[in-house]
C-alpha cells in the first residue's frame, strides 16, 4: 500500500462488499485495477461500503481489493483521458483491468485473450506461425513438430488391454514398476480421481485416466502405504504427483528396448503443435478426431488444423464448402477459403483428391509428387511459361489420365507451352504435336526419327510409335485364358482404407490388380497379401507344408542401392562369372592373379584413389554432394596393370561399359554370362551400361533389373518332394518407363514366368497389361474413404460385360480401349 500511495493512487474498491468476486491474480498484492465511473448522485451508500481509503492500510500490507486508477463519467469525458485510464490499469494490472458502470456487472478486459476461469490459455497472442511445425513457436516441444517419436510404445507396453492394468502390462515392466507399493498407491489413487473401478480393462480406460497412468498428471494425490524395511513396517501417508508409467522407463537406458519404437507423439497426438494451438478450433459440430479431447474428457466442437490437415483432398473441399460463418467472420475467411477452394479443386483436377494432406512428401510417388507441383503451377495462373513434365501419367488410371489431360489443355490455353515426356498413348493423341525419338534405345538411338501431329506421324509410319498410333502394331492378347486349381487366400484386410478385403489369387496364373487412383491397390498388395503370404511361407518351411508355394519374390520400384559401387554387372551376377573368366587370361596365369584382383572391391586391383567406384565424392557446404569421374583412373575403376589383360580385346573396364546387348554377342559363347545378360535384353534393358551405378536408375529400371535377376536365375528345386520350386512374383507398376513395344517384351517375360508354373501378382493400369491378365481384381469405385473395396473381379471380357452394372472405370476403358483396337487396322 505505501509503494502505491508514493505513485499517486489513493483508493482501493472491495468488489465482495457489492456481491463480486474477489480476484484472484492480476495487479500488485494480487488484485487487478480498474476505474469507477463517477456517480455522486446514485449508489452512494454502495460505494461507501465498497471503496477504501490506501491512507487507512498499513504501509506494508498488501490491498485487499481492486486499484482505483480514475473516476470518471464517459458521457462528459475526452476520449483522450479514457485512454490514459485504461493504459494506467493495464500497466498496473499485468495487462488487466475492470470497469465498474453504475448499475450491473462489472466489465473484465484483457490484453490476451483468456479463460475468466482459468486466465490466460495460450503462452502469446495468436499468430500464424503458432500453427506451423516449421517454427519454434508453434511446432510440439516433444517431438519438434515431427508428430512422432521414438519411445515405448503403448500397444506394446500392455500387450494384453482387455485385462486390468497389472494383467494387462508386459511383466517385467510390471516387476519392475509395481513392486513400489508407492507407484501402486499412486496409480490407484489416479483410479479412484477418475472415478474409474480398479479392475476397469485396458481397453475402457477414459482418455484422460489413459494419459495421466501412461505419461503423468500433475493432480496432487494423497496416498497412503505401508513401507517395510527388515522386520520394520511403516505407514506412510503423503501427497505426491504421478509421474507416469512411460516416463519413468524413459529413464531406464536401453533396457527394454523391445518396447520403443517410432509412434505417435504423446505430447500432441500426432497433431505436430503445441497441444494449446490444437484447441484452436474451426467450425461448430463436435467431430470424432476434429481436436483433441481435453484432460476433463470434453472435446471442443470443430476441427483443429491438424484435424483439418488429416482429412483426404475430397473430404476437405466438402468441409470448406459446408462451413457456415456469420458475416464478420465470413467476410475475415473469404480470401483465405477462396484460395483453399482452388488448391483443392486443382490437386482433385490432377487425380489427386485421395490423398490425405498431412501426407509425407517422402511416402509420394514420383508421378504424385510431380502432379503436386503441376497443381501449385495451375494455382499460380501464369502465361507465357514452358513447363516441362517428366511421365505425368505414372500412377494414374486411365479414368485419371483424361482428367490429367484436361488441366494440361487448361495450362495451354493459358498461352504457356508444354514439354511432355510421355510413353501413354492417349496422351500422344490429345498433342498437338509430337517428336519421336529413336530408332532404339541406348547406343542405337539419340535421335529424332518423326515428328509432326498425331496424325500426321500416324498416317507416315515407319517408327514403333507412329505403327502403334495408327493401331497397325499392338500389344497381342493371349487366346486364351488360364483356369486356376488351387488359389490363395489371404485374410480379411483392413488397413487404410480398405474394408475387410479378402483377395484370392489363383495359382498358376497372372492376376493383375488395377483400380483408380488411391483406391488401395497398393495397400492391399504390398502392405496386406506380401506380408501374410511371407508368414505363411515362414511357417509352412517349419512345418515342411506343401499346402503353400515355396518362394515370395517382391519386385517393387525401391532402389537397388546408393552406392556407385553397385552395378548391373554385379546386381545380376555377371561379375562373378567375368572375374572367373579374366582369370584365366593369359596375363593373368602369367602374372599369377586370382578373381579378386578383377574386383574393385578388392584392394588388389581396384585404383586406389576412388577405392573401386571410379567417382569421387566432393562435399559441397551449402549445396548438395555430388560425384565426380575419378581423375586418376578416369572413371575405369582400376589399376593400368590390370586392365592389360584381355578377353577377345577388350579389358574388364571395357566390358563393363558395353550395353547389355552388345556385350551379349561378345560373350555368346559363354553360357552363365549369356543367360544374365539375355534376361537384361528380354525386360527391355539392353541399352544399359554393365558398369552403370544403379543409384542412377529411374524406379521402373530398377524394378526391371530386379525382374531380369530372377529370369536368369537356374531353376531352384524342391527339397525332398521334387520339381521346381513354385514362386509367387509380386510387381508394382512394372510398365513404368516403358513405350509399348517394351511393355509387349515385358509381357511374353511374365507369361514365360507363369508358364514355368509360378504365379505373378501385378500392380498396373496399363490396359494391355489388363487385358493380358488371367484374373482381374478391379478396387474402388473412387479413391480414399470412397475406394478400398472390390468392385469387380473376373476375366478382362467380364469386366468388360458387367461395367455399366458394377460401375468398374476399369471395365469401361477397358472396352473403349478394345473399340480402339478393334477399328484399327491391325485389329
């Protein structure tokens, strides 16, 4: 009081003598300030009893109620002293203050926006980098904006959650936590503030009991338990808080480390804010997911940025369209929801409308992340541009493609020009004019064969690609298709957004998995059937079961490797035999050289400046890194001596540098060699160099080279029961990359597979691969939520029959697609 009374002020008003509530923080001595409108002639018994004279306190004592800061009438007073009076109130109640009007409540303001319970919420005044992870004022302090870590995992911690707590924990967690009868006291107490029975399940812990037991509460809890020590026993009563079963093994080093691995973020719960910002909300229909539930088990209506962010293109362009504002905040919103608007509608324009929008970029294909930036491009609206795409088409279904080739039409007609790298048909067809490269691929092309409009190239012909576009060559259908005797059958799956899909693939036979965009081809192949079908064929090894085929080989499009060191040459096996055979030159028997010095992963005979990769690493500060040709051994690999020895002329450097399909002739009369090298040529990868990185191959080259290994491997029989082993091949997207000439040569390798009795699943929308297929399995009908079910599945010209019944897109391209053909000439 003396400190205020030297600053000037001289009242004090006492709001629980008129019937208010005393204030419980705020301005020194833990009451806000105000200002009292000056009222001489009403209310003057009230303001008697309510206000106090800072004169009459001890010079010491804290005031007992709110500072008076002015008196003031706002009918008869300048705008100017207003001004100051809130100010003073501010400065001097921590950027609070309360107006006390004649008659009724007093009114509370604040600087920041707060709870009138609870104070201030949120740490600051909201900004928009408070909602981006990428800054420190928004992103997760646990995680740092990741939405995941590495830490013990709940499913794994209570691996049995339909039992009580100590039923349900891993026991050695169990052993090593629960044997406190401290921690034991704790947790029960925790029980009993949740109003939850003690034998409550797991499984029906509430959300909040399920976050205080795993990662701590800070609610005091009063325990009480007996201590023993030796013969001594003590009952201890105190107040402690929970820490939490987590944290606590947080601080067991690596032990159990069975039980960590990445998982969602406790903290934010994936959301990849501060756990405040998530309770930032828009829109008024509470939504299961839309924002987290708070430690009082009540979930505010609306969706969070991250609830925003988790839903697929198509569900958030419903939501914005559906929101309802009332005129303020409409008119705040309107630029912002326009511009969303659009960005959906072109990433839907795109075929991009399953994926979710929290997706991770590294989770993207090629062709998706390109049609992306194709989407960012089209939300620019620029003109006099040349845009330049590489394979736009990769991934999409042909429903999709004609979508695609609108927005590409769109972009032209916008005055910018297009350079599309394309092997699709229709997409050649919907140019307005097209350079043709060849005549081959590798050494035998480079060059420009035709160029001119469809049409035009059509009607000239003379190149596989004007042949293929007037219809005189196709992809040949088989004449007939195989009948299956035994299948396999995988469980009802249901991750993502698939819904207890049961696949059967017959044995024996080719299946081809198709479906639009997003529509859980993929997930049900790779991440479903593969997965089960390696634990069946695991266990079946066991067992010695013959119910079941005996290999699982998954040919996807991951790369081979990141090294320089890995090449065809040593990916297929060719190595081995072409260091056998260096060997035994003449220079080498002379010089005594076993096959390692022909290594260059050998230290006898590689250079030893690139250690055998023939490029060197040059670190770049501020740029990427990059790999440079080796300028002592100029990219060869090895040592001159060893390149003195000769195979019909040529060194082991040479040789490597061939293309497969020269280097096929060459070693025509070496059988092993041979083989491998007539598997590269039958998946269409002749032109490549055998000494080529492999971490320079596009996705589908790798996928082929892949293939290529399998095709030249001898034939593997079966232990104990005879025959060949039966494989079953999984592809993704084999045709990616491929003109369709490649993809007739990819065909016969895939028929010549299932004729030696294997069974090959493959991921495709090209429709000649289709209509090649055995047995079609069609998912959708559209892509995300709206997909992940079977639509259809049958021979191709069943699919082709019952499209207009089963709604299949499949089957409808597919008999627009036979329509085509058949009004060609070479139909």
């Amino acid at each position: 009081a003396g400190d205020l009374r030297a600053e000037g002020f001289t009242r004090w008003w006492d709001p629980s003598a008129v019937g208010g509530a005393l204030p419980t923080a705020g301005a020194p001595g833990g009451h806000e300030a105000g200002s009292l409108p000056l009222d001489p002639e009403t209310d003057a018994r009230r303001r008697r009893r309510a206000e106090g004279e800072l004169e009459a306190l001890d010079p010491a004592a804290e005031v007992p109620g709110w500072l008076v800061v002015d008196r003031l009438d706002p009918a008869r007073t300048d705008r100017q002293r207003l001004a100051e009076g809130i100010a003073l109130a501010y400065g001097w109640g921590s950027d609070r203050c309360v107006f006390v009007p004649r008659t009724g409540a007093p009114h509370r303001f604040s600087r920041y926006a707060s709870c009138p319970t609870h104070g201030r919420v949120l740490p600051e005044e909201l900004q928009p980098r408070a909602f981006s992870f990428n800054s420190h004022v928004g992103a997760c302090p646990r995680c740092d904006g990741l939405g995941t870590v590495t830490a013990v995992d709940p499913a794994l911690l209570l691996p049995k959650p339909h039992r009580p707590l100590l039923d349900a924990l891993d026991g050695r967690v169990r052993v090593g936590m629960f044997r406190s009868r401290r921690n034991r006291a704790l947790v029960q107490a925790l029980y009993r503030h949740h109003d939850t029975p003690w034998t409550t399940p797991v499984a029906d812990w509430p959300p909040a009991l399920r976050r205080a037991v795993l990662h701590g509460s800070d609610q005091p809890l009063s325990i009480r338990f007996t201590r023993t020590w030796g013969s001594t026993r003590t009952r201890v009563e105190e107040t402690r808080t929970w820490e939490g079963i987590i944290p606590i093994m947080e601080r067991w080093d690596a032990r159990l480390s069975d039980l960590r691995r990445e998982s969602v973020c406790p903290e934010c719960d994936g959301g990849r804010l501060r756990r405040a910002h998530l309770f930032v909300t828009i829109g008024d229909e509470v939504v299961e997911g839309g924002a987290p539930v708070a430690d009082n088990g009540h979930q505010p209506a609306g969706r969070s940025i991250a609830g925003v962010t988790a839903l697929t293109v198509h569900e958030a362009r419903r939501f914005w369209s559906a929101l309802r504002l009332d005129p303020t905040e409409a008119t705040i919103a309107e630029q912002a929801v326009a511009e969303l608007m659009g960005t959906l509608g072109f990433l839907e324009a795109v075929g991009l409308g399953y994926l979710s929008l929290d997706r991770s970029a590294d989770s993207l294909s090629g062709g998706e992340a390109q049609r992306i930036r194709l989407a960012t491009q089209l939300g620019a609206r620029l003109t006099g541009t040349i845009y330049v795409l590489d394979e736009p088409t990769i991934g999409l279904h042909p429903r999709d493609t004609r979508r695609l080739l609108d927005t590409l039409a769109g972009l032209r007609d916008l005055g910018n020009t297009l350079v599309v790298v394309e092997h699709d048909l229709d997409v050649m067809r919907a140019a307005d004019h097209i350079v043709d490269m060849g005549p081959a691929a590798g050494e035998h092309g480079g060059r420009i064969v035709a160029q001119g409009s469809p049409s035009a190239l059509a009607a000239a012909g003379g190149t596989p690609t004007a042949d293929h576009l007037a219809g005189r060559l196709q992809v040949p259908r088989p004449g007939r298709r195989r009948q299956a005797r035994r299948w396999l059958e995988a469980p009802p799956a249901s991750l993502h957004n698939l819904r207890d899909v049961v696949l059967r693939i017959p044995r024996g036979c080719m299946t081809v998995v198709t479906g639009v965009s997003g529509s859980g081809k993929s997930t049900l192949v790779m991440d479903c059937f593969a997965p089960w079908l390696e634990g069946e064929l695991s266990t079946a090894a066991k067992r010695r079961r013959a119910t079941v085929p005996d290999r699982l080989v998954v040919v996807d499009q991951k790369p081979i490797s990141r090294s320089p060191r890995s090449c065809p040459a040593t990916f297929t096996d060719i190595m081995d035999k072409l260091r056998a055979l260096y060997a035994q030159t003449p220079l080498a028997r002379q010089q005594g050289w076993r096959p390692g010095m022909f290594s260059f992963n050998s230290k006898d005979g590689r250079c030893p400046h690139c250690e055998g990769r023939g490029a060197v690493l040059v670190e770049m500060h501020f740029l990427s890194d990059v790999w440079v040709p080796c300028e002592h051994c100029g990219g060869r690999r090895y040592q001159e001596q060893v390149l003195e020895a000769r195979f019909k002329g040529l060194s082991i450097a040479d040789v490597l540098d061939l293309p497969a399909e020269e280097a096929l002739s060459v070693f025509d009369h070496h059988r092993p060699i041979r083989r491998r090298l007539q598997s590269l040529v039958d998946v269409g990868l002749g032109y490549l160099r055998l000494g080529q990185p492999v971490h320079t191959l596009s996705g589908g080259e790798s996928q082929r080279l892949k293939l290529s290994r399998e095709l030249a491997a001898p034939p593997r029989k079966r232990r104990g029961r005879g025959g060949v082993q039966e494989t079953v091949f999984v592809l993704d997207e084999p045709t990616t990359g491929l003109h369709v000439t490649d993809v007739t040569r990819l065909l016969a390798v895939l028929h010549r597979l299932v004729d030696d009795g294997h069974t090959v699943v493959v991921i495709e929308h090209h429709l000649d691969v289709i209509d090649n297929a055995d047995l079609v399995v069609d998912l959708g009908p559209e892509g995300g939520d709206d997909g992940g079910r079977i639509v259809d599945q049958g021979t191709p010209e069943e699919l082709v029959a019952r499209c207009e019944q089963t709604g299949s897109w499949t089957g409808r391209a597919l008999a627009a697609h036979r329509s085509r053909t058949a009004a060609a000439p070479g139909g």
